[in-house]
DNA sequence: TAAAAATACTCCATAGGTATTTTAT
DNA sequence: ATAAAATACCTATGGAGTATTTTTA
C-alpha cells in the first residue's frame, strides 16, 4: 500500500480508536489496517499504538507522529486540490523567478 | 511505487532537469522514472514537466507542485527522524493535554 | 546520429481479501 | 461470550526491469 495511506490510516485509527472502526470508515478489511500500522511501525521502529484488543493507546512517538501527519497529509490535499483545479498559476513571473534550473513554460511548440 | 516516492522521483527530476539523470541519481531505471511521472500527472490530471527529449521545463503547476512537495518531503524526514530517535518525548504532560481521545499512554500492564 | 523519453513485454513481490485463531473484558 | 486484533493463507495487480522504438537537437 502507499504509504501515504497507510498515514492516513493511521490518523483514522488515532481518531476512531479501533482498528477494526477505522477499517470500516475507510472501506478496507481490519487485518488491512492491522497490518498496515504493523509496516508502518516497522519503518519507524517505534510503537505508535499501544494494543490492548479491548482499548487503544497513542504512545507519546504516535502522538508526534500523528500530529505531524495530520499537517503534512493536509498541506499534501491542498496543493493537489490546486493543482487538480488549475489554479496553480499565481503571478507568472514570479514562479518563473523561482524556478530552479530550466527556462519558463511557454506550452507545446 | 510508493507515491511519495514518486514525488522524491520528481523532486529530483525537476532539480536534475533531466530523467536519465534523475534514474541514474535514484538507482532506477530510466523507464520507471518516466511511468512514475506519468503516474503522478495522471492523478493530478495536469502536466507537471513538459517533456522536449532534449529539454524539460517545468509547468506552473509542476513549480508549485515542486515547491509543496520539497516542504513535504522535508517535514515528513523531520518526524521520521525524530520518531526514529526516540526523540518524540517532549514535555510529557503537554503531549497528554493535546491527545485526542485516549488516555495517556502508560506502557504494557 | 546521438541523446533522451516513451512503449512493449515479462516477471515477481506485495497488498488485499477471507477464514481462523488469539486475547481480554 | 463477545468483540477486537493478530495470524495464516491465497490470489491478483501493479511496479520494476530489459529490450526496443520514437523523437528531436
């Protein structure tokens, strides 16, 4: 799975506070979501989610992680949103300034 | 592939001017580069680099997508340090007063 | 004609699902 | 006894590679 959904797993189950609630919220199998924190855990090697079958605890690493997560995820959907709806043309010459290495756009020729 | 792979793939893509370069750079082959940002484009159904086989240039859109992604990319490294660390222990109570719905994680019992 | 990007094609790894087991209230 | 998470197992999709073709300076 994308990474990036596993993130967004992750903040559905620190916000429902169940694997199997936010499996059904985002339409996938609990042994999705199970496996999925599991990996993203792997990666960072920490705990996020203290289990517990009955209730579920954020460790103070899920905490951070969440947080920042939240942000990015957010940050992430607005700039796709612009870009999705062609808004992303600010004031020309300025992005062009910007720009690193390559000469303006100027469309197909 | 990872989406935020993708979106390194670009990054380096845009800083390279150049997707050999930016293949060679990530230890990719030159293909996947190219079916990545294909990718990419098509979910956010917009040109990101306009392709010349001899010269890209970077789309409106494309720049701005650049400048959110570095951010991005940056915060997410940021966090993952940090929760890598076990640097994610701030000021313990504060870290309580901003969680959500679960008590304070207190380790196994 | 030389370079870079796109396309075709193949193969394998992984992600997801169903079924089941384990755990704890 | 019930509800939730973990584990086992299987399958299929898609991501990566090599080889080739297309394109344009």
């Amino acid at each position: 799975m994308d990474k990036l959904d596993a993130m967004r797993m992750f903040v559905r189950v620190v916000e429902s506070g169940s694997f199997s609630q936010a499996a059904r919220d985002l339409n996938v199998s609990q042994p999705t979501v199970s496996k999925q924190l599991a990996a993203l855990e792997a990666r960072l090697g920490t705990q996020l989610v203290a289990r517990n079958s009955r209730a579920l605890a954020v460790t103070p690493a899920g905490q951070d992680y969440y947080e920042a997560t939240v942000r990015i995820l957010q940050d992430l959907d607005f700039v796709e949103e612009r870009v999705l709806e062609g808004q992303s043309v600010p004031s020309g010459l300025v992005r062009v300034t910007l720009s690193p290495a390559f000469r303006p756009y100027r469309g197909r020729h």
